[in-house]
C-alpha cells in the first residue's frame, strides 16, 4: 500500500450510525481483528480482549447500555476491554490501558473499513451497566462498544478536522 492509498482509507473510515439490514459475516468480523492484532502495546503487553456479540438476547442487553436508537440497529457490537492486570503502568502510577486500547481500536476501525465494514467508536454508554451484564471481572474494563454492519453509505460525507498549520508547531509549542 503507498501513501496515497493509506490517505484514502483514513479519511474514508467514518462514524457509521446507519447500518444496511444485513449480517455481518463472523469471519469477516475475525478478519479484521487478525489485522488489529498487530497494533504496538506499551511493552508489548497487549492488555486487551474483545468480546464478539451477536445474537439477539445479549446483544439487546448491552444496546440497552447506550441509548441513541441508532446503536440498536447495528447488527453486532464488539465490546473492547481493557484488562488492569495486564496493561503497563509508569513509574509515575499511569496506567496506559487506554492508550492501548485507542491504538488498537484505531486499527479495528480502519481494518473494518477496508473490509467493506462500518463501525463507531461508542464510548458514552453506562460502562457499570454494562459491566454487571457482561459478568465481567473486576480487573476487567468494557473501555468501547464498537457496532459493526455494512454501512448505508459507504464513504464518509464531510469530515471536519483542524488543519494542518493549527494542529503542529514544530521546536516550541505555539497554540
Ligand atoms: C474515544 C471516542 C469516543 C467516542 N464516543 C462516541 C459515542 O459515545 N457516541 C458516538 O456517537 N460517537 C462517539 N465517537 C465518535 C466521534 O464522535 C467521531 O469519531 C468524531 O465526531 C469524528 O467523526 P468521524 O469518526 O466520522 O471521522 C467517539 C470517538 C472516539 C474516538
């Protein structure tokens, strides 16, 4: 892939709210955790487990932990944990869980998006709820939902982003 063609998939990758009413295949589901995989980890720890839902019954229940009636459509939903006992924690006491898990999801999301996939970052659902219904273990995080289906329209209409200019200084900070 040249750079371009990397260009091309960044910006194509969109929040997708609107799914077409279709199944999304499990190993096209696998397929693009195959490619997330590969995303660094702080030490390589790789703190991470992503729980697959797709029948009905657990996945109403955890669509019932983020209202917008967009996300009850989405006919699979990954839940992205983050695993305390695992992940690196600095000197300092940070623990750099989320930072992994963003990275990964990143990947998720893009791989998904050259599968064909649409996905959304959920990230403002009730994560005790969701937690409780899952039986999650304590050291166990649900840090986002991701749905995942065909998206309605494949490519993304408008993306609106800082430029370039505003968004880099180089040698001093400049805001
Ligand atoms: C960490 C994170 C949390 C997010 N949480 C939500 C959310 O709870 N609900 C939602 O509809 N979108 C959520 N989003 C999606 C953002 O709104 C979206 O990425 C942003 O508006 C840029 O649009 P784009 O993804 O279409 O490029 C989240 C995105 C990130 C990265």
């Amino acid at each position: 892939m040249n750079y371009n063609e990397f260009k091309e998939l960044v910006e194509k990758r969109y929040s997708v709210r609107k799914f077409e009413d279709r199944k999304v295949e499990k190993e096209k589901i696998l397929e693009v955790l195959d490619a997330a995989r590969f995303a660094p980890s702080a030490h390589n720890y790789q703190p991470w487990h992503f729980l697959i839902l797709t029948e009905k019954d657990i996945l109403e229940k955890v669509q019932s932990t983020f209202k917008p009636q967009w996300f009850k459509a989405a006919p699979a939903v990954i839940v992205a944990l983050a695993d305390h006992e695992k992940s690196w924690v600095r000197d300092d006491g940070k623990d750099h869980s989320d930072v992994d898990l963003g990275i990964i999801v990143d990947h998720l999301t893009l791989a998904a998006t050259a599968n064909g996939l649409g996905t959304c970052w959920v990230c403002a659902f009730d994560a005790k709820k969701c937690k409780e219904l899952l039986e999650l273990p304590e050291n166990v995080e649900p840090v986002a939902l991701i749905p995942i289906g065909y998206p309605k329209y494949p490519t993304a209409k408008n993306k609106i982003r800082e430029d370039l200019e505003t968004m880099v200084s180089w040698e001093e900070y400049k805001k």
